[in-house]
C-alpha cells in the first residue's frame, strides 16, 4: 500500500480529486472531517482553542464558532500559528492511527490517500510516500470558497491569499492534479496518476501529459 498525500489550497478541489480516487478502489482520508471531529464540543482540542483565543471565539452552547475563529486566523499570520500549533500534532496523530488500521485490513487498498489542505505545514507529508497537488486558479477558488461557506467574495480572497502560495506548494508535488478544468479532465489526469501509482512509477519524471512536480520539472 502506497500512502499519498493530497495537497493544495482550500477551494482548490481536493475534495473533487479524492473522491476520483476513490471510485478507482483508494481508501481517503478527508484531514478536514478530522479537524472538526478534534474540535467537536466538549473535545480537549476545543478547550486548548478556547484558552488561548478566548470565550468569545466559541457559540453560545459551548462549540466552536468556525467563521469567527476562520476570519481571525486568515487575517492575522500569528493567530494561525497559534491554532497551528494546537491542532496539527492532533492531525498527525490520527492520521497515523488511520494509517495503520487501513494497512492493517484484511485486503488493504493498493493506495491510501490523506487529504489534506495542511498537508505540509501540519507535518502529515512525513507519513506519504508520494504527494500529488491540486491546483486552480485563484478566481476559481474564491468562487468555490465563497459558494461553500456561505461567505462574501471578498472575504473568500482574503482566504485564498493567506494561505501558502500555491507554486509553494506545486513545487514540493510528485504530481500536480489542475481541477479549475472540466471534470473529464480533470479525471484523466488522476487517471494518469492512478496508473504510475500502481505500476510502482509514482515517481517518474515527465509521465503522462500531468503539470510539471518536483520530478517532473
């Protein structure tokens, strides 16, 4: 079992991406439902955020109010370390835990895929093998952001702006996925991935038509 990181900024569509390899027999790992189980009420991990950002960043029945904490993080670079540091080392846990239960299946998948926005800032590319990165246009993204969260464009920029740099995160890939395209596209080129995958050549330079990664450059 090979596991691969799945990586790219929020709006990118990952979520798209993962559920293609899915449907070709991958088990995934969505970090997102991961983090919002961490912080459910109640949850250590919700008690360590409410220390350090205070009362006001939770709801009035004790859970976390995302879309405060999110517009304080995304607009202040220290907040978000903070949160970072809170968060991450709890991420990777699980991961692992995940990790270790699928492996340890009767007929483990050939590919397990961890999803995850924060694939390199948390430290969970430390337990891939290969990573592949989704990219889009940040137009697109804001778009995506703004339509899923129920937040105004602008404020969906301002998002997509704070987080790492999506070259940043390219030029680490093994593979880069583009997901602002048409959906059969996009497919082909996890079609491509899948294949190189499985025949133990995740890592080849220059295969498959994909967008140039760290070996494909």
């Amino acid at each position: 079992m090979i596991v691969v990181g799945l990586a790219g900024q929020s709006g990118a569509g990952k979520s798209t991406v993962a559920g293609m390899f899915a449907e070709r027999g991958a088990a995934c790992l969505d970090v997102d439902s991961v983090a919002r189980e961490l912080v459910r009420l109640g949850s250590p991990v919700l008690a360590d955020i409410e220390r350090a950002f205070g009362r006001e960043y939770l709801l009035p029945d004790g859970s976390l109010d995302r879309r405060r904490l999110g517009g304080k993080v995304f607009s202040d670079p220290s907040a978000l370390e903070v949160l970072n540091q809170i968060t991450h080392p709890a991420l990777v846990r699980e991961a692992e835990a995940w990790i270790a239960s699928v492996a340890g299946g009767e007929a483990p998948p050939p590919v397990a895929v961890i999803d995850a926005a924060v694939l390199f800032e948390s430290g969970l590319v430390r337990l891939t093998e290969a990573v592949a990165v989704v990219v889009a246009g940040e137009q697109v993204q804001a778009e995506r952001i703004a339509r899923r969260d129920g937040i105004p464009m602008d404020e969906a920029l301002v998002r997509v702006r704070a987080q790492t740099p999506m070259d940043e995160i390219a030029a680490r890939a093994d593979f880069v996925i583009r997901a602002d395209c048409s959906l059969e596209e996009t497919e082909a080129q996890v079609d491509k991935v899948w294949r190189l995958l499985l025949s133990g050549r995740g890592l080849a330079a220059g295969e498959g038509g994909l967008a140039p990664g760290r070996d494909q450059q």
